[in-house]
C-alpha cells in the first residue's frame, strides 16, 4: 500500500468503507452535490438490533489499498454507489456496462453495489430492480437517503453473514492463511502441516474475526477476539499481523472510552453501543447465540472458539487509556520492522496522536509525530508531499506545538513551488505561509508590534516575510508585495543590519515605482484583510512632546473686554458652581490655553530623527486633522544618516472656525503614503492636541517715520515687545512721528483706538509727552482692505535734568499700542517699524468673535 490517509482516526477500524464514483461524463458540481447527501447517512442503525453500523464514503480510492482488506477490514470497499447521467434509452446498454466494469475493480470485496441514474426518462426507468435507481433530474431526488439506507442494510446483512461464518468455521485444521500482498511469495513452500504454521493461521484469523465483530458493532466480542489474537501471534512472532492484532485492540479500547470520536467532529457519532452502561444490555443471552454453534461440529482446537460468551464482559479485555498509547507503540515498533509497512505505521502513528490530542500528552504525542516525519514511503509525488506536511502541520497544532506546526506548513508551502513542478502554484504558496503566521507569533497588523516587548523569533519572521513578499510578487500583485515589504521594514526596523535596511529599501522603491504604496485595506481573495502600515519609524517622533505653537505675538487673539469691563468667563448665573470648576479643569486638560486665527498660518513641532544608515528623504509631510477644514501646507525633509534629533515645524491654514484637533501628520517616505496618528505613537507625550480657532480678524500693518531701535526693549511687566524704534530728543524739542496705518488683511477695519504709556523714565515729565488726534484719522475709516490711513503723533520732551547735563532717550514703539487691528503676516521676513495699539470697540468685538489682535 503506496498511498496513507492522513485523515484516519482510531474509531474508523469500526467503519464500512463504500466508494461513490462517477460513471461517464458527470458534471463536477452535480456529483459532489449527490455525494454529500449520500455521505450525510454516516450511521444507520439496524432494524431488531440495538447495533448501529457506522459508514466511511471515498470518492476516490487507489485499487492497491483494496488488497490490504484482509489485514484491516476496514480497508476494503465493501459498496459501491456509482453516478452516472443518461439521457436517452439508447444509451442505457452502455451506461450499465460502463457500471459493471466499475464494479470489477472492487469486484472481489464489494458485498453489494448501487447506481444512481439521473436525466433518464420513459420505460426502462420503469424496470424493478433493486441496484438501479431512476432519477428524471438532479433536483428531483427526494429518497436518494433513504436508498442508501437500504443499501447499508444489505452491506450489514453479508457482514453478518461473514462474520458469522469465519467465527465458526468448520474447516478443521485447515484455516486459509490470510497474508498482505508481498508476504505471499514469502510463503512458497512451507509446511502447512507444521503447528507453527497452524498457530500462524489461527491468530491471523482470529485478528480478522476481530475487525468484523467491530464493524458489525459487537465491540466486546472484538475485544476477546483480539486478545486471543495477541497471543497467538506472539507466540509464533507474527510480528506485523501482531501489530495489527494490538492496533485493533488500541482502537476497540479508544471507542469504548471516547465514544464520541477522536477526529474532532462534534456530533460525528452517537455513543450508543460504545458506552459501558450499554455493554450489559448487548450481551444478554439473546445475543450471545451468534456466536454458539451447538453442533459437534464446533471447533475447538484451531484455536477458534465459537463460544466466547465466557469471555465477553470481562473488564480486562478493554485496555486503560495508559495501556492503550503502550500498545499503539508496540505496534508502531513492529510495523517498523517491515519497509512495505510505512503507510500502515504512519497512519498508526496518527491515531496514536489524535488520541493522546484528547489526553492532553502533549509530549508523547510529540514522540509518535517525530516518529512519523522519518518513516520512508519511497518515491512520493510532490501533491503526496505537500498532503504529508500539511497534515503534520495540522496534528503538532492539534497538540499545542504552533510553532512547529507552522514550520511544516512552512516546508508545504516551498514544496508547492518545488522546481520540479511544471507549474509551481504560488497562490497555494501563498495561502499557507500566511496560515504559518499565528505560529511565529506573526501578525499582519502593525499595530500589533507597538503593545509592548517584541514577541517571537525575529530572523525567522523576518524570513517568512520576505517570502511573502516574493511570492506575492510571483503571483502577480505587486501592491502586496509592497504592503509586506512596508510591513517588514516597519516592524523589523531594530533586527535589521544596515546592509539589510538598505537592501529592503531599495527593494521598496523599485517596487513602489510600479505601485506607489497606500492607506487603503488591501483584501485578499479568501476574506482576509490586510490593514495599512503607516511608516512611524521613518522618521521616528522623539518621545519629547509634540507641540503646538502659538501665533506669533503681532497675530495672537485676545479676548476683549466686556461693557461691564468684567472677564465673563461663563454665561452662568450663579456666582460659583463647583460643577463649572470641574468641567474647566477637564477642558484645561485637553485644550490649549490660546487660540489660532481663521485664515493665519498654524505651526505644530516634531522633534524628530533618522535611523537609517542612509540619508532619509521624506516628502509631503503634512499635518492630519479634525474638527475644521484645514489646509496643510505639506513640507519636505532631508535627514542625513542617523542623524540626532532634529525639530521639524508642520504648517496649516483653518478655513473655518471652530475646535481643531491635531491628531498627527502624513508622509511619503519610499514612495509608500503614511498616514501617522499620534495616539500610535510609541512613547510619545502631546501637551494637548486640540485648540480654538476663531473667526478671521482684521490684519493692520504700521510703517513709522522713525528708525528702527538697536536694541529690543524688555518691559518689566512681561509684555513682549514685537519691534522698536527710536529717536533722539534734546530737552523741550518737539518732532512728528508719522504711522502709516495699512489694511493688509481681508477684513473691514472700523475702529482705533490708542493708548501710551512711558517707561525706563527716571526723570520727572512735565506735560503730555505724546499726543495726537484721532479725528483726522477715524475720518478715513472704514478702512478696507488694502487701504492706507495715517497717524500724526507729536513728541515733546519737557525733563527735569536735576543737574544732568543731557538724557538720550530711548522710546520703544510698545508705548503707542493699537489694539483690535493685526498688522502683518507671519510669512512676511521683514517687519516694519510699528507702534503698539490697544483699542476697544464693541461693534468690532462681536464682528470679529470677541477676539482681536494686539500689536
């Protein structure tokens, strides 16, 4: 037997095996649509019998496992289902000899046969005859069921037949030898006469006895029929009938503990017969007569008793669970002694572990897999190849090895693209390296690898991911390979070598430019999805805090003064109310204690550096926002070789008011497009992310007559001071300071308002030190935008030397302030000379959403 089914389990030596095949031309979906109503009768039980005879279905089978029925029954096809279609009577003749030659390859082990003939219309279908059944179409079928039902009635009534008739054979001495196909040459010539050779025939044959009495659901009779076998065969050292006589014992022991299977089919089986309470019930004198032969013609010295009811009940006959992995290894070793037994070793070794599965012996089953991966099956095709692994794959996870059970899965799926194969299948390659992922501890969501310590071997994951790649760039889809690519160098960054990190990148861009990489889900065929990877380590955000710049001071907002000259800063009518305390203290938490404007250029900072060995080129780096339109104004980077930290400043424009949130920024690093959110970050600390823009103010530019000052002025208030100018004055001069006052914004500008104040003055000032009249000037207001007002302001100086000689005064702009009007851009590099203006204007308050700017 050259061909193994990876999928036996102990409880399938109690099965019947039938074949349900084609016969002509049979469309493909039709056939399998019949066979799985056929295969859904898995059980049926027999009619005046407490017995359940237990069906396995194969739509294909390999002739050459027919010939081992003789060593395990539950190898030989003992019915046949053939379909077939037919159309016309014409055709008849030959489709019922087409089904008889179908018949000829089981011939010699079919205990009965069924076809089913679908699309066939007119007499013959009106011919009585209990073989054939008539169908006019596949979907007019009703009792195909209840046909195969009947059908396995007739299998179990020659079952019976056959079991009854080996267990009380009345052929004397004379028992036929039953030997597996290459022992036959080994038997030429010896002495049928000998006792050793009698005591060969009767422990082979009580071991056959034995498979029947399960299949026919007497399982305590099989019990005793095996034991007895046990030691027949021993005593003459049948090694591999042994070994079968052992296995069949492990498996009667196996359902009668487990009756609900070893497979891992839930509901597969009913317990019925299996269960211990049910054993009494089965062996009641009634039954027992089965197996009596009240004749003398009863045999008793070829070692086949046909009384057994003395040894049926008794507890030792069915093996503990410890007892029954001991006797799977016996088996195992014997089968082991012969070459031409690795199926049948193989396949013990299977159930071996799907029982110690149920066990939980994780480690022995461990022992019976390693046992399995070196047993020589001779030449095996690359599709057996890829089944054997696979297989192995399945049982190390059934047991609790993931990671070895992904390493076969892994050797599979090279196997499926082995070069001896014609036409390698790269999309089965594909499928099950992805299915070996859970088993590296292997993920396809970056997320994932951002939860703490890095799980797994990272050399092997890195390898597996590198097939991926190449395999999905062998099946043709470029934009996967691009996505694992991405995925590697995001998540293996800190387990690559530097030649490493520039052959991936290298990789990645020649890629990429064929199939620029993205944010958007990529699903695969089967379902599964393939989230984006956004390149948060190219370049790394420092964990130092991700800022948010305030204006600069000539376009800061300040809420002005109500008529009240009071800071409402609720509309409550309660004086205090802790309620409004608390909820101030959780929007300080979260928002930024100043404001953008409408329409003026916004700055947030990132400290960032370059891990690779390589200058790092980042394009299109923006800011990604919520809450208002923005505009980001996107930046290009060029970080040189592991390159400190370095502060990149990100810029916007709020189209509209209301609350923004930053809630991180985007780039184009390798021709990928990431889209990086902050709350992803790992390690990194924003200081608030969400901040105010109010409505677009008024823009006002100042243009003095004055110089500009050498030094800039520090007031001892805290005010900052935005520019300086400066004059000389001898005591009592008198001159003119001429302000240009210039809309450069887009808003209307309606009022002004000036104020002054003197400072770093320790002399005594007689008089007003400046003045000026705003009528000449309010006069050109509104101004509009790109209009120009002016503004005469007087200096006299008018001092109390105390006996000095001269003063040199210094005037600083800051003492003129003109509030409510901005005055210019922050993209502008130069600024002008402008004085400081304060202004109070309700009207223009409320237009500009009670915030003005202060120059």
């Amino acid at each position: 037997m050259s061909v193994p089914d990876y999928m036996q389990c102990a409880e399938d030596h109690q099965t019947v095996l039938v074949a349900v095949q084609s016969v002509g031309l049979v469309p493909e979906d039709q056939f399998f649509r019949i066979y799985k109503r056929i295969a859904s009768v898995s059980q049926v039980s027999i009619r005046d019998s407490q017995r359940v005879l237990f069906i396995r279905y194969r739509h294909h089978y390999p002739p050459e496992n027919n010939d081992w029925g003789d060593f395990q029954t539950h190898r030989k096809v003992v019915g046949l289902i053939a379909v077939t279609e037919c159309s016309a009577a014409k055709d008849w003749p030959q489709t019922s000899e087409r089904f008889h030659g179908q018949k000829e390859v089981f011939g010699s082990t079919l205990y009965d046969s069924r076809l089913l003939v679908f699309g066939l219309r007119g007499e013959v279908t009106e011919q009585a005859r209990t073989d054939v059944a008539f169908y006019p179409s596949y979907g007019e079928c009703e009792d195909v069921e209840r046909r195969v039902e009947d059908f396995i009635e007739s299998i179990f009534i020659v079952l019976e037949s056959k079991r009854l008739d080996r267990a009380t054979d009345k052929s004397g001495d004379k028992i036929p030898l039953l030997c597996v196909p290459f022992e036959k040459k080994d038997f030429v010539g010896l002495d049928t006469d000998s006792r050793h050779y009698k005591k060969r025939c009767q422990g082979r044959m009580r071991k056959h006895v034995g498979d029947l009495c399960l299949q026919a659901g007497m399982l305590q009779d099989a019990l005793v029929h095996y034991h007895m076998a046990v030691e027949l065969l021993r005593s003459v050292n049948d090694f591999l009938w042994l070994g079968a006589a052992l296995e069949g014992l492990c498996s009667a022991s196996v359902i009668y503990h487990y009756p609900g299977g070893t497979a891992g089919k839930a509901g597969g089986r009913k317990p019925s017969l299996s269960q211990p309470s049910d054993a009494g019930k089965r062996h009641r004198p009634g039954a027992q007569e089965v197996l009596i032969d009240p004749g003398p013609g009863a045999l008793t010295t070829n070692g086949i008793s046909a009384d057994t009811s003395s040894e049926i009940g008794r507890a030792k006959n069915c093996l503990s669970p410890e007892d029954i992995i001991d006797k799977y290894k016996e088996a195992i070793s014997y089968y082991g002694k012969y070459k031409n037994a690795g199926v049948i070793e193989l396949e013990a070794c299977v159930k071996a572990v799907r029982v110690l599965a149920i066990q939980k012996r994780a480690m022995e089953a461990s022992e019976f897999l390693q046992n399995a991966v070196y047993i020589n099956l001779g030449q095996l095709s690359e599709e057996e190849k890829i089944q054997r692994y696979s297989i192995l794959s399945e049982l190390y996870g059934l047991i609790g090895f993931h990671r070895k059970s992904a390493f076969f899965k892994r050797v599979a799926a090279m196997q499926c693209v082995a070069p001896t194969i014609p036409e390698p299948g790269w999309k089965a390659c594909y499928k099950l390296l992805l299915e070996t992922l859970p088993g590296y501890s292997l993920s396809l969501d970056p997320q994932d690898f951002s939860k703490g310590s890095h799980r797994g071997w990272a050399a092997v994951q890195m390898r597996l991911l590198h097939e991926l790649v190449y395999a999905s760039r062998r099946m043709g889809n470029p934009g996967l390979s691009v996505r694992h690519l991405s995925f590697l160098l995001q998540t293996m960054l800190d387990f690559l070598s530097d030649q490493e990190k520039k052959e991936v990148t290298q990789s990645l861009e020649n890629y990429t430019s064929k199939c620029p990489g993205g944010m958007e889900v990529i699903t695969l065929p089967d379902g599964l999805k393939l989230p984006p990877v956004p390149f948060t380590k190219l370049p790394i955000v420092s964990n130092r805090s991700v800022k948010l710049l305030n204006l600069p001071i000539s376009l800061r907002p300040h809420k002005v003064k109500s008529l009240l000259g009071q800071n409402m800063a609720t509309k409550s009518p309660f004086i205090y109310s802790p309620i409004i305390v608390h909820n101030r203290g959780e929007e300080k938490g979260k928002k930024i204690d100043f404001q953008w404007v409408q329409g003026d250029v916004c700055e947030v900072q990132l400290m960032v550096y370059n891990p690779m060995p390589f200058e790092l080129r980042v394009e299109n780096m923006g800011l990604l926002t919520s809450g208002v339109e923005f505009e980001s104004l996107p930046a290009a980077l060029s970080l040189p070789a592991e390159s400190g930290l370095y502060p990149v400043t990100l810029v916007g424009v709020p189209r509209t008011a209301g609350n923004i949130t930053v809630n991180g920024y985007h780039t184009s690093v390798f021709g990928v497009t990431s889209d990086c959110l902050l709350e992803h970050l790992a390690g990194v600390k924003t200081s608030g992310c969400t901040v105010e823009v109010v409505p677009a103010l008024p823009r006002l530019q100042l243009g003095t007559s004055l110089p500009r000052s050498a030094h800039t002025l520090q007031l001892s208030s805290g005010e900052e001071v935005s520019t300086s100018v400066s004059v000389q004055l001898f005591n009592g001069e008198t001159q003119q300071l001429i302000i240009k006052l210039e809309n450069i914004g887009t808003e209307l500008l309606e009022s002004l308002e000036i104020t002054s104040k003197t400072v770093n003055t320790k002399e005594k000032l007689f008089g007003d030190f400046l003045s000026w009249n705003l009528e000449d000037t309010l006069s050109q207001f509104p101004l509009k935008p790109g209009q120009v007002a002016t503004l005469t302001v007087n200096i006299r100086v008018k001092l109390d030397f105390s006996g000095q000689e001269n003063l040199l005064q210094d005037l600083n702009d800051d003492g003129i302030s003109v509030t409510g009007l901005p005055i210019s851009s922050p993209l502008r590099q130069v600024l002008k000379p402008r004085a400081e203006s304060k202004t109070v204007n309700p009207s223009e308050a409320s237009k500009a959403g009670e915030y003005n700017h202060i120059k």
